[in-house]
C-alpha cells in the first residue's frame, strides 16, 4: 500500500496523481503529449522570385541561343520577307484603269464618230471633210485601243512575274523549314523564328513583362493590336478635322494599311 508522498494520503494502486491534494506520485509514466502535425511550409516570396528569375534567365539563354543559330539565315528570311510582300502585291491582279479608259475611249469617240460621218454623208459634206473628222476622231480611238494592248501586256508581264515570285517563295520557305527543323526542339513556330523577331522577343523577358517566349509572343501581338486601335483613332480623327476644314468626306483610314 503507497501513501502520498505530500501529504500523506492513502493513494490506490496504479494511481498516477494523488486525488487528496492531486500531486504526482512517484514512478508514475509521465503522459505522453500528442504528436501535432507540422503544417507544410508556404514558399516564401523570395524563394517564388527566385524561381521566376531562374525561368525568365532560361528563357533569355535558349533565345540567345536560338538568335545564333537562325541569325545564319537572316538574310533569307529578309528576302522571303520581301518576295512574299511582292507576291501579295502581285495576286492583287493588274491595275485595270488602262482598260478602262480604252474601252470607253472606243465606245464613246467610235459612237460620236459613226453618228457625225453619217450626218456629215447625209448633208453630202465633201469626201476631204468627212475624212478629216473621222481622223481626228480615229486618234482618240488608236488611243484606246493602245490602252487596253498596254493592259494585256501589262497583265502578261505580271503573270510572269507571279509565278517567277511564287517559285522563290516557295524554295526559300522549304529552306527555312529545314534549318528550322534541324534546329531540334523549339519553343516558338517557325513563323516567329526571324532573328529581328526574337531579339524583340528577348527584349520582353529582359524588361520582366514576360516570364517565356510564349508570353512574350502574346505581349508583343498585344502592343500591335493596341498601336493598330491607338493609329486608327489618331487618324479618324485628323480625318474629320479634314473634313470639317474642307466640307468634304474624308477618305477612310484603316490600319491595314499600315500594319501587315
């Protein structure tokens, strides 16, 4: 039988704490304290900033990288450039005014012609006189007639040239192909692979409005929309000013003229 060591109270067997003044009996197992779960620690701000600065100097590396290898094609990818801006002027089709003018050069002077020879014949005009009319009337009817050759001539040499430019598109554009898949993985389309082009691309990562290429895709595509919206509106409105001076409608801007 134990007794307390404190106060002297009769204690019970297995009894841990003395239930007369409640001190703690000798020998007894201290209780265990429950095992609390750590919480998983949140990364700090500056582990995250350190993170997107590891990502974004990545990016900038494979640029450089990519700005090495395709700046060995800048010179082509200048020349499909402008071939490709040749041909597109090209499948526009031949300027037609020539034409135009020839046929109603034709119609209008070959109508006035007939109408005055065969009143001039009527009224029994003398032979010299009909035929000085009618050469007069005949030089604006050669005119017309020179028109519309010019045209065909002009629409011959354009048809030439097209298909001369689309070849050359289309050898320079299975050049590029290749380099660029022999280039390996990478991370932007072949279309954004011109050296000028991905020196603005790495421009973007540097300033940190970009954490990839991708990104800095998007921001640059971004900056064009709004430099179209920002020239559009600029113009609109010298455009009514014009128009307002003037009293005159204005002619219509818009930004595909000025962006491809």
């Amino acid at each position: 039988m134990a007794f307390c060591q404190n106060c002297g109270a009769q204690l019970a067997e297995g009894e841990k704490f003395c239930s007369s003044c409640g001190s703690a009996v000798p020998g007894a197992a201290a209780p265990v304290a429950p095992v609390v779960p750590v919480a998983p620690q949140i990364m700090s701000q500056q582990s995250l900033f350190e993170q997107q600065q590891k990502a974004r100097q990545d990016s900038i590396n494979e640029l450089a990288k990519m700005i090495s290898y395709f700046g060995q094609k800048a010179d082509l990818f200048k020349e499909y450039e402008i071939t490709h801006n040749k041909l597109a002027v090209l499948q526009k089709g031949t300027n037609k005014t020539s034409l135009v003018w020839g046929i109603i050069l034709i119609i209008i002077f070959g109508f006035i012609d007939t109408i005055i020879a065969w009143a001039m014949i009527e009224a029994k005009t003398p032979l010299s006189s009909v035929l000085i009319i009618g050469s007069i009337f005949g030089i604006f009817l050669l005119l017309g007639i020179a028109l519309i050759v010019l045209y065909i001539v002009k629409k011959s040499r354009n048809g030439k040239k097209l298909v001369a430019e689309r070849t050359k598109v289309t050898d320079i554009a299975y050049e590029l192909t290749n380099h660029y898949t022999n280039y390996g993985f990478c991370p932007l389309g072949i279309e954004y692979c011109n050296p000028s082009i991905l020196v603005k691309v790495a421009d973007v990562i540097r300033s940190g409005r970009a954490a990839n290429p991708q990104e800095a895709i998007n921001a640059l595509l971004a900056d064009n929309r709004k430099s179209a919206m920002q020239l559009q509106k600029k113009l609109g409105s010298l455009a009514a000013r014009q128009e307002v001076r003037n009293g005159t409608p204005a002619a219509a801007f818009t930004p595909s003229n000025f962006f491809r």
